[in-house]
C-alpha cells in the first residue's frame, strides 16, 4: 500500500477512461500493488479479464452488469440497477476491508446517468476510502460534487472515432 493514496476521476465522451484505468492496475500490478476492478454496467466477456487472470493474482476485475445495454424505458432495467446495488455493496465491503492498494470504479459515474446507483452513493464511497489506497472512479458524466470530491479529474474528449464510420468494437482494442 502506498503512503497516500488518492481519488482519481475519468470522465468525459472521449474513448480511453476504462483504458487509463487499466492502463494504472497494470502498472500498479507491475510494482506488486494488489488491484481491484469492479464494473458497472458490464457483463460481457472481455479481453481486460482475460489478461487478469494471466497476472498471478495481483489484478481481479469483477462484473456487477447484465450482458444485455441498459435501455432505461426497456423491463430489464430492475435487473440492472439489482446488478449495480451488488456492485456498490462489493465496492463498499472492499472499501471498508482496506486490504487493496488500488480498486477501480469502472463505469460507476456512468450508472447515475441510468439511475443504478446515486451520486451521494459514490461521494459515501470516495468517503470510506483508507488513506494508502488508491481509488479510480470511471464514466461519462462526472458533476462538479463528484470532481469536487476527487484529488485528480481528467475528461477524455472525443475530437474523432472510427466508429462514426461504422466500425465496431474490436476485440482486443475496445473490448
């Protein structure tokens, strides 16, 4: 664990705010700091777990969504925010439990824009976080309460994608 830890916040409609996270586990993994990502939102199988588990047990990334996209006028929207509410308790017993150096909120930001979880419920999390760890917090949608709270806040801007040309999510690069 590291002598301070801070709060970091990635947010903004630009591509990259899951891939700066991951881009830190690894290098925290790297330096034998023991790693945490719980994701919101997400369910599907991804190449970001299957490099985790090729790690030795440094890097965990646990899934708290349904691998259907929310769509919050559609009846799956109960099984999504029961999803999230499991991640949010996950989140808070790590939290509390202390014994990581870095746990990621990925696309926790991201779920009060489909109202899964609260904006009060993230400031109570960032609030429970220890003093050597580090906490990074991911999504779209950031407000100034939840930057306010942070010790660091970047927002990824989108200047240009390929996929407004029709490309798909590739595995390996997106997902």
């Amino acid at each position: 664990m590291t002598d301070r830890g801070y709060i970091h916040l990635y947010t903004g409609n630009g591509k990259g705010k899951t891939t700066a996270a991951l881009g830190l586990v690894m290098r925290a993994a790297g330096a034998g700091l023991r790693c945490l990502v719980i994701q919101f939102m997400k369910g599907k199988p991804t190449s970001e777990i299957e490099s985790a588990a090729k790690l030795g047990g440094t890097v965990s990334i646990e899934q708290y969504g349904s691998d259907r996209f929310c769509r919050p006028e559609e009846d799956s929207i109960q099984e999504h925010r029961e999803l999230a509410l499991k991640g949010l308790d996950r989140a808070r017993d790590v939290l509390q439990q202390g014994k990581l150096d870095l746990v990621v909120l990925d696309e926790i930001i991201t779920a009060t824009l489909f109202d899964l979880v609260s904006q009060e419920e993230i400031i109570e999390l960032m609030k429970l976080k220890p003093g050597g760890m580090e906490l990074v917090l991911t999504g779209r949608g950031a407000t100034g309460k939840l930057i306010e709270h942070a010790d660091l806040a970047t927002e990824m801007v989108e200047l240009k994608h390929y996929y407004t040309r029709g490309v798909p999510a590739r595995r390996g690069i997106e997902i």
